[in-house]
C-alpha cells in the first residue's frame, strides 16, 4: 500500500465501521491516521492488532497472467 493513502478504517474498540481517513505511516505497532472525529480532523494512532485498514481505490486488474515459479 502506497503511504500517505486514503484509507477505511475499522477498529471495533472506537466504533470505526468503515470509517474514511488518510494513513500517513506504519511504525512501531501502531497506524497513524488522520481522520474525522467529532466532526474535526485528528491525527490518531491505532494499534496495528486491533485495525483494519482497507485502502479506498480498488487494485486495477490486469490482462496479464502472473506465473509464480515453484
């Protein structure tokens, strides 16, 4: 995932059920996002074990067939 993304975040402990933000990096166990919370914009730090982060753009599907080697 290209880092800063738009992202949907889920994290059962605050509620977040698909919640838009913008994740700005990965580091030392945690997410840092920013997004709305109570209606303002918030630099947040969500733990990596208890976050879902979906990135909003689908992936482009390609004509190509990949072959993995074995």
């Amino acid at each position: 995932m290209e880092i800063p993304s738009d992202v949907q975040i889920h994290n059962q402990l605050l509620g977040m059920k698909g919640t838009s933000g913008r994740l700005l990096q990965i580091a030392d166990g945690y997410y840092e996002l920013i997004c709305l919370v109570g209606g303002q914009s918030h630099r947040v730090l969500l733990p990596v074990a208890g976050t879902a982060v979906i990135r909003r753009d689908p992936e482009v599907k390609t004509a190509e067939k990949i072959e993995i080697e074995l």
